[in-house]
C-alpha cells in the first residue's frame, strides 16, 4: 500500500480492535451512570426520604430471571430481543427491588462465591402474587419516547464527485467504473467512442477472455487500465467543484395537501436538504416542487397559493396515517423515497421494525404529533412553514 499514513490506518484484524473498545465503552458507561445518578440527587435532595435507587446491572438480569420476566427482555439463545421497551422493564424491576430484599440477595450471592456454588438463582419469590403478568401487560402500554431531529446537520453531498460535461448543449454526468465490475453493455457509455476506439477494443477483448486478472487490458499509451468513465443517465443534484454530487440526506419534509376534483385532499411532500439549506445564495426561499412519482424533479407539481402547508416532517417525528382502505399506521418517521414520495416508518419500540412504501399522497389521514419525554402525544393541527427562522409562504 502506497503512503505511510494509508498503511498506519490499515485494520489487519478487527477482532482485536471491538476487544480494546469493550472495556472502554463499559467504564464509559458506568462514569455517565454514576455522574447522572450523583446529579439526580442533588436536584432531589433525600430530606428524610431516600428518593433515588440504582441497582447493580448483574442483580437486575438475577432478578429476572429469578422473576420469570427474563424472556421479556432476551430470547432463548440469551441474545437482546430487538425491543427498547426493554429499558422500562429494567425500572421496574429496581423499582420492585426493597432494600432489604437487595440485602438478602447480596448475602446470597456472597455465601454462593465464598463457597464456589453457582450463583445464577433461577427461583426467586415475585415481589407480588401475579407479577409476571402484570409486568406483562404494564410493558405492552409502554411507549418509547424519541425526538424528532431538527438540525440540519451531516454531510451537504455524497464524497463522490463527478464530472459534468456539455453534450449537445445538455449537461451529461459521468462516473469512473473498475474495469472488474464492466460489462458488454457498459462498453455503450464509454465516453468519445469514437476517439476511444481502440480502448474500447481493448476492453472487449479482456471481457470476452473472462477478465483475466494477470493480464489487464492496456490503454494505447501501454499502461494498464484500471477505471474508465461512463456516461450515466444522473442529473447534476450539487455542483461541487465543477463537478456534481449525490444530495445529503433530507433534513425535513414539507407536507401540504390540496382537494382534487373529488373533494378529497391529497397530501404533497417537498423535500428539503442540507445544500439547500446551506446555500442561501442559490436558494433565498424554500424549495417548492413535490416529489411526484415517476417524473424528474422539472416535472414535478410546484406549490403555490392554492395547496395548503400542513406542517414539516423530520427523521423520527411521530405520524399517524390511516390508508384508503382504513389500515391505521402508527410511528416514527425514518425516510422519504425521493422517487416515489412513499415513507419508511417504524414503531415506537424498535427501530429495526421497518416499513416501507407507504403511499402518502392518497391518504385517507394524516396526521403529526409531538412526543414529549414521557411519551406524552400532542397533535400538531398546523405550523408556519419557515425558512432560515423565518416565516415564509
């Protein structure tokens, strides 16, 4: 590898690397624990009554399984089921922990090491008759609370950078390919065929001997070839350095609705993103076309006077839909399809649990909600659009 510094970042085993962070991320973890549980009691002082607890994490996973609540949290292979209200059941247990109780445990566990018996106590009286399925059904009407992201934060553009060229008066985007993932029909937007004949022969020959890897193809100045340029059929979405770049991830959405010639609102989505909210220049006001499905962004419908601006969506603000059909969607915001206007939303208690292409033009309702710590839900009935902190049309 070519470069000292290239070679110092080189990660020989990645094994050895997750084993140094381990430890650290835990100590880490314990500190902010500590920190929080030291600040939490000064801001609820004990005046006679102790108001803050916090159990030892090893207890906790004893106790419940002690409990009979263990399957709520892990499955059968001891991995994490993909749920956070996890979180919630862990407080209830050091909130169903007395002190005298963690006393007794604490003895146990003592007397078990001291002797060398095993101290996984997996009989354990429940702090009640009945507790396991009141643990039950109090962790099914949990609801995680998670924060929208409003800032406008991340990458403006993809780091590829590609080159921009006038063919015909329109601008044509190309990109640099390995000679490795070629194939025939690749060889149909090399760049100037003409004027690169001979390279082309070059390439057609190599694909058709099965890409021999110890005998490359040579360019007609006799160097090995490694990339050529394609022609693609992208627009230009940033101009970077005369070149042009993949868009960031959208920073917002901005939702309107308008009736149609059946009285029934249809709901526009407008997508926002972070050079355009970076370049005051180029963009002194809001974007105003709405993704419309199957058609480029100069075809899509413009806002104007007659649609009516609902509110903004970020990633993770909650949403409540109800399909045509009546189907009711509830959950947080992950991602807009840019291609299509559909969305990508997931439940409340996991992040992993993912829908895709929820149509949302046709809509039956629509509906936005702020979710506060607590997980308390509020309907958002309308907001000002703005732009920069200002309000705007």
């Amino acid at each position: 590898m070519k470069g000292r510094k290239k070679r110092n970042y080189l990660l020989k085993d990645a094994s050895i690397l997750e084993e140094k962070f381990r430890p650290r991320n835990l100590n880490d973890t314990r500190y902010a624990t500590r920190l929080l549980a030291d600040e939490l009691r000064r801001m609820y002082p004990e005046d006679g009554i102790r108001r803050i607890f916090s159990r030892p994490g090893p207890l906790t996973d004893r106790l419940r399984r002690g409990w009979g609540i263990q399957h709520l949290k892990k499955g059968p292979d001891g991995s994490r089921v993909e749920d956070d209200r996890h979180h919630a059941l862990d407080a209830l247990v050091v909130a169903a922990t007395s002190e005298s109780a963690l006393q007794r445990l604490t003895r146990a566990f003592q007397d078990a090491e001291r002797i060398g018996a095993h101290r996984d106590f997996s009989r354990l009286d429940p702090p009640w008759p009945g507790f396991v399925e009141d643990a039950r059904s109090a962790l099914m009407t949990v609801f995680v609370s998670r924060a929208e992201r409003r800032r406008a934060r991340g990458e403006g553009h993809a780091a590829t950078i590609r080159r921009i060229e006038r063919v015909d008066g329109i601008p044509v985007v190309y990109e640099r390919k390995s000679i490795d993932a070629l194939t025939l029909n690749d060889l149909d937007r090399v760049k100037d065929p003409e004027r690169n004949a001979k390279l082309m022969e070059a390439l057609r020959a190599w694909l058709a001997d099965g890409k021999p890897k110890d005998r490359r193809p040579l360019s007609p100045k006799g160097d090995p070839i490694a990339k050529v340029r394609l022609k693609t059929s992208k627009k230009p979405d940033v101009l970077v350095r005369d070149g042009a770049a993949d868009r960031g991830e959208m920073v917002r959405v901005d939702v309107f609705r308008k009736k149609n010639h059946r009285n029934t609102w249809e709901f526009y989505l407008v997508p926002i993103y972070p050079h355009q909210v970076a370049d005051t220049a180029d963009w002194p006001k809001p974007p105003s076309r709405a993704i419309q499905g199957g058609s480029t962004e100069d075809q899509w419908p413009e806002i104007d006077q007659s649609y009516e601006f609902c509110w903004s969506m970020y990633p993770l603000s909650y949403l409540e839909l109800v399909k045509a059909d009546g189907e009711i969607i509830g959950g947080y915001l992950r991602s807009v399809d840019r291609n299509t206007g559909a969305l990508t939303m997931s439940p409340d208690r996991s992040k992993q649990e993912i829908r895709k292409g929820i149509g949302a033009r046709t809509l039956k309702t629509f509906r936005k909600y702020s979710v506060d710590r607590l997980g308390r839900r509020f309907e958002v009935a309308r907001e000002t659009r703005t732009w920069h902190g200002v309000a705007c049309t």
